[in-house]
C-alpha cells in the first residue's frame, strides 16, 4: 500500500510538474507573445510618427509657393489680358524660374474657368498649357478663396502627384484666377520600398493612393457609397478609367490592441498594422511589421520553458537576440533621425528661398505692430524709399519716408489704419526717396494676424505707381496737343468743304456767262432770257450751298423735308455728271425703284453728294483700264425694312485692303491734286441726316458707295425687289 501510495504520489508529482510545466510554457509563450506585441507596436506607433512628420514636410513643403506666385503683378496681368502673346511668354518664364528654383514639378496659373494660360512646363511635350481643371477640387477650393491641397493621378502626364493651390485675388478681393503647384510623392515613396514591410497612406474615403506595395494603389479599403464613387470619378482624383475595386487583404481589428492584424489571403501572409492619423492633410498614415516576429517570439518561450535545463543558456541568447534587435531598432531610430534631420534642413531652405522669393518682390511689403513700430521690410520698399532694412525697423512715425508736404496725410492714414478703417482698394501716398525724388505709390493695408489667430498690427503692401502716374501726365499733354490739332483740322475742313462744293456751281456759272456773252453777241433774246435764268439758279445754289454748309459746320438742325431719291439722281445727272460722263466716254445705267424714294433729308447737300460720289466714280474709271464690256456707271435706287438705299457703282480699280480701311479719313486721297477730304465730307453730311455712307468691292471688279437713309414716315412706298 505505501509503495503503491507512493507511487501514486510520485505520479501525481509527475502529473503536477508536468501541469507546471504545462502552463509554464503556456505562460511563457504567452508573456513573450504580449511583450513582443508591446515591442513592436511601440516600433510601429514610433515609425509612423517619424514617417508622418516626414510626409507632413513633403506635403506642406511647396504650400507657400502658388500664394507667393499669386501676389506676383505679372500673374493678375496675364488673367487680365490672357490673349496678350507678350503677357504669356513673360508668365511662362517667371513660373518656369520660379518652379526650378524651389525644386517642385509643375507651377501653373488657370483662368476663372480653370484654363490653363501659363505654365512651367509650357515648352515640354506634357505641357499643361490650354488644358483644364476647372474639374478639380483644388482648383474650385482657390476659386472660392481658400488654400487647395488635393492628391491625384495627373489629367495630361498621367503620373500621380499633390497639387497645392492658391487664389488670385484683386485689390476688391474678386478671385480672377489660380495658381497651383504640383509635387511628386515618389521620393518618400522610394524611401518606403527600402523598408522591410509595406507603408501605405489612404484618403478619406478609404482609397490608398501611396504606398510601397504598387497593386494596392488606388483601391479602396471599405465600401463606397454611390456618391463618393461619382465625386472621385467627376474629379478624375484616380484616371479617367477608374472604378472601386477592393484591396487583396482584410484588416481585423481587436479591441485590447491599438492596431490590426492585415492579412493577404494570396500570399498567406500576416502583418500588424498600426494606424497613424494625418487629420489636417485628411488622411491616414499605415505602418505594417511582419506578423512572424511575434509568432517566432512565441515558440522561443516554448522552447526556453520546454527545455528547463537549458533555460538559462536560452534565456541569454534570448536576452542577446532582444538587445540585438532593440540595438537595430535603436539604429533604425537614428536613421530615421538622420531622415527627419534632413527634411528638417531642407525645409529650412525651402524657407530661406522663400525669404529671397520676398526680397525679388517688385511690391514693396512692410509690417508694423500695434505702436505703429516697423517690425519688418522687403528689398522692394528699401529700394522703393531708398533707406536700409536696418535704417527702417524700429522707426515710429513719422518715417524718413513721409513727404514734408503731405505730413497731415501721412498722419490721417496712420489714424484710419488704427482705427481700422483701412480702405480695401488701397490709398495713394506721395513719398520723399532719399535722394529727394518724390515716388507715387498705392499703399494696401490690412491687419497682421499670428498663429493664435490674435491682431499683432498691420502688413502693407506698396505698389510703385511713379511710372504711371508720368504716363498719365504725358497722355493728357498729348490729348491736349490732339484737340489743338483738331481744331486747325476742323477749319480747314470747313475751308475745303466751302472750296469743293462750290467749284461745280461756279463751274457751271461761268459756263453759263459765256453762252449769255455768245448769245447776246448774236442778238438771240429769248435763248439769252433762258441763259440768264440758268446763270441765276446756279447763283442762288451757290448760295444756297454756303448757308447750308455753315450750318452743317456749326452743327445747327439741317434743313430737312420730303424728297425723292430718284429726283436727287436724276438732278445730279443734270447738273453735271451726265456731261462729265459723257466727255469721259463713260456709259450711265440707271436702276431706279418704281415710283417716288421718298426720305427726310437737305435736298441741295443730297445732290452734292450724289454728285460728288459719281464725279469720283467716273475719275477713278478713267484712271483704270476699261474692261471687255467697257466703263459703265450704275445708279440703283431700292427701298428694305423702312429705310432707303443708293447706291453709285463703277467698274475702277476697286477699294485695296489698305485703303479701305483709310478712305473716310479726313486728308488721305489717292490723287496727286485731290485734297482727301471729298469722302470725308460726304459721310459727316449722309450721318447728319440720319444715315450711313458705305464703301466695298464690286463682284466683277470696281467699288460700289452706298448711301442708307431712314424713309420719311409720313410716306412709306411699297419696297421694290
């Protein structure tokens, strides 16, 4: 009994430190499985802080750059004057300068439509030029006034990128345009792929868009509504051809863990993800380590727990392998720390090309604070005033720069500023430069706020407007010089209308007094009473001429009544243009409409100019070759939708581009003894009765003048076909 008691002792002894053992090497696995756990989520949680403020500083790197380039004055001018090929080329190179310099991809300026006018890369085969993106959400964010920062796959490249952008706004704060900036990620991207395990960062709707692992890209992480698949798909933030497709691998999430296990059905593998937040980029940052760390840490604690001979032997090496690897990790550390060292430096250089980005400014800037103290000035206000940055900061008003003129001004504006009524379309200031010289320029001011969003002064911008304001005084001595100048113009017009309307009938009267000398001579009476009577008339149109052509001069109401456009044709062919046509062997065709043209106008100037305009078609016949069918001159009368219309056609040279364009001009003719002021002359009188004289080519060739008048009201004919 006590063999066998002893026995069962022994084998419950066994039985006992086999359970020991037993739920030793449980407890071993799984305190080594925690701590690993703990291990390694630490390494995560510290990764993802070094890799999000690695990426924090490539995608805030280039913010500043499109509202530095949107404050340029050449970039508000080419919104201004977009068809201006001077305006472009001078934009395109600023942008290409500026993108170089700063290191970014693309810089580009879009009109309010989201046109692109100018861009960096406006000479390369992927130029954005001409190209819009009035689609994307960084462009509509600017339009509305705010800053824009979006990640995309590139409408015209193709290739992915962060776009920052900026408004254009006017001096009312109207926005005329965008400038925008675009940035690869591939750098950080190349700097994921030299780790071990995948990094990935995905949007706000769950979509990852950079990451080390390139078939994950672009492929959304949970279900989108419908709403969100037509907004990314209405932006293009992902290609033109993209649709939601879910990522290979599931994420499960414990609630005693700070992260997930990520598992990739197709290649069995599993890793921990730590989740990192970016909330002012709007993304999320994931950092994933092999999940076989853990899971060889657990069968090391079996190991060391199974073989208790060796516990101490493997507790060494086990002790050796965890400071080895905390070593690594301490090592991955300082590398990291290296990284975020450089991006630290190269953001210091990013804000030291700022600063001479600022200092290039052709707008001189000035900062003041509460006490109206200079706290800070560009190179643009140095050279603008002509004292040193060091001369100005710390001055109080009244500035070395004050005109002495306009102190009480100078004074009002400080007073205004304070009081913060600050004028948003800017105010005009004359300043003394130090050499004495006086410089006009246009002050904008508005209130400096810091980052806690409290009032610490006033930021000013200065135009330089010196220029201007000279070529503002010499447009108004040359406006000045111009009406003197029209002045002699206008009497001399008077003159030589006085001389060219009266040279036909004094023509004509002294015809008539040598056929009365013949006539009287031979003793015929009654063909000399007729004679005479002829003489008269011409005498009383003389007359009649001059007091209507002073009157015309001095602008006073014509004399204006019914009269037939056919009568006034047919009077001017009896007065002269018929026998002039005839000694020039020029045939008369007429095409009158049936029955009266009746218009409101001066009947003696009507004729005179229908006569002026036919002595000129028969002239510039005789000047020009006849053709197959000989010179012909066409008289056509019609009437069309309440207005009346004649029209003197000849078959001349015609009108060439560059004199048509001159033939109403007051003193241009093409005669060597023409005086150039016929035409001119005949269209002031045709527009002071209410219509127009026109001027074209004849199909066949010659030129056709068409006189256009308002019919009279009191008698509408039936129009003619």
């Amino acid at each position: 009994m006590t063999r066998l008691r002893r026995a069962l002792q022994g084998a419950g002894s066994t039985v006992t430190v086999l359970c020991v053992a037993v739920l030793m090497v449980l407890g071993a696995g799984e305190w080594a499985t925690r701590n690993e756990l703990d291990s390694q989520w630490d390494n995560l949680r510290r990764s993802a802080e070094v890799q999000a403020l690695a990426l924090r500083g490539v995608a805030t790197r280039y913010s500043y750059l499109p509202f530095t380039a949107a404050q340029q004055p050449l970039v508000a001018q080419l919104l201004r004057n977009p068809s201006s090929p001077q305006v472009r080329e001078a934009a395109n190179a600023y942008l290409q300068t500026v993108n170089t310099r700063a290191g970014s991809d693309t810089l580009y300026v879009m009109d309010a439509q989201g046109m692109t006018l100018a861009s960096s890369n406006w000479d390369t085969p992927s130029s954005f030029v001409d190209q819009n993106y009035g689609n994307r959400p960084y462009f509509r964010d600017a339009l509305h006034g705010l800053t824009g920062r979006f990640y995309g796959v590139g409408k015209t490249t193709g290739e992915p990128g962060l776009f920052a952008s900026a408004p254009v706004q006017q001096a009312d704060g109207k926005v005329i345009g965008v400038v925008a900036v675009k940035v690869r990620m591939q750098p950080i991207v190349d700097t994921w792929s030299q780790l071990r395990d995948p990094v990935f960062v995905a949007d706000e709707r769950g979509i990852v868009f950079l990451g080390s692992v390139a078939p994950w890209l672009y492929k959304t992480t949970r279900p989108l509504p419908p709403d969100a698949v037509q907004q990314v798909q209405h932006d293009e933030q992902y290609g033109a051809q993209w649709s939601p497709v879910p990522v290979p691998w599931k994420l499960e999430l414990p609630a005693d863990q700070p992260g997930g296990q990520l598992r990739v059905p197709d290649t069995g593998k599993e890793y921990l993800a730590y989740e990192e937040p970016l909330p002012d980029l709007g993304w999320s940052l994931t950092i994933t380590a092999d999940s076989k760390v853990v899971a060889a840490a657990r069968q090391q604690a079996w190991a060391l727990a199974s073989l208790a001979s060796g516990l101490l032997v493997l507790g060494a090496l086990y002790w050796q392998l965890r400071e080895r690897r905390l070593a690594e990790n301490r090592q991955a550390r300082i590398e990291l720390e290296q990284r975020v060292h450089e991006r630290t430096h190269a953001l210091q250089q990013a804000q030291a090309f700022r600063q001479s980005m600022e200092d290039s400014l052709l707008v001189g800037m000035r900062a003041r604070d509460l006490e109206g103290r200079i706290v800070y000035v560009n190179a643009a206000m140095c050279d603008m005033v002509g004292y040193t940055a060091a001369e100005l900061i710390g001055q109080r008003p009244p500035y070395p720069y004050w005109h002495p003129d306009d102190l009480d001004r100078h004074w009002n504006d400080v007073d205004t500023v304070q009081a913060g009524k600050a004028s948003p379309q800017g105010r005009e200031n004359r300043l003394r430069h130090r050499n004495g010289s006086d410089v006009h320029t246009m002050f904008y001011t508005t209130r400096l706020i810091d980052g806690s969003g409290h009032h610490i002064g006033w930021m000013s911008s200065v135009v330089d407007i010196t220029a201007q304001k000279r070529a503002e005084e010499q447009q108004q001595q040359r406006e000045a010089q111009l009406q003197r100048v029209q002045r002699v113009i206008t009497v001399g017009e008077m003159a030589s209308t006085l001389a060219h309307e009266l040279n036909q009938p004094l023509a004509a009267l002294v015809n008539y007094a040598a056929a009365a000398k013949s006539l009287a001579a031979q003793g015929k009476a009654e063909l000399l009473n007729d004679t005479l009577a002829a003489l008269s008339t011409q005498a009383l149109r003389a007359a009649d001429i001059v007091g209507r052509i002073r009157r015309w001069v001095r602008q006073h109401p014509e004399a204006r009544e019914p009269c037939d456009l056919n009568a006034a044709v047919d009077q001017s062919l009896a007065l002269l243009l018929r026998a002039e046509a005839r000694r020039h062997g020029v045939a008369v065709r007429l095409d009158l409409a049936h029955g009266p043209v009746q218009v409101s106008a001066d009947r003696v100037l009507l004729e005179q100019v229908v006569l002026n305009l036919g002595l000129n078609a028969l002239q510039a016949m005789q000047s020009h070759a006849a053709p197959r069918a000989g010179h012909e001159l066409l008289l056509r009368t019609t009437t069309e939708a309440g207005r009346a219309s004649l029209q003197v056609l000849d078959r001349g040279p015609g009108l060439a581009p560059e004199i048509a364009d001159r033939l109403f001009e007051p003193f241009f003719t093409t005669r060597s003894d023409g005086l150039g002021l016929g035409l001119n002359i005949c269209r002031s009188i045709v527009e002071s009765m209410g219509g127009e004289l026109l001027a074209r080519n004849r199909e066949g060739g010659g030129a056709v003048f068409e006189i256009r008048l308002p019919l009279h009201t009191a008698l509408l004919p039936n129009e003619s076909p």
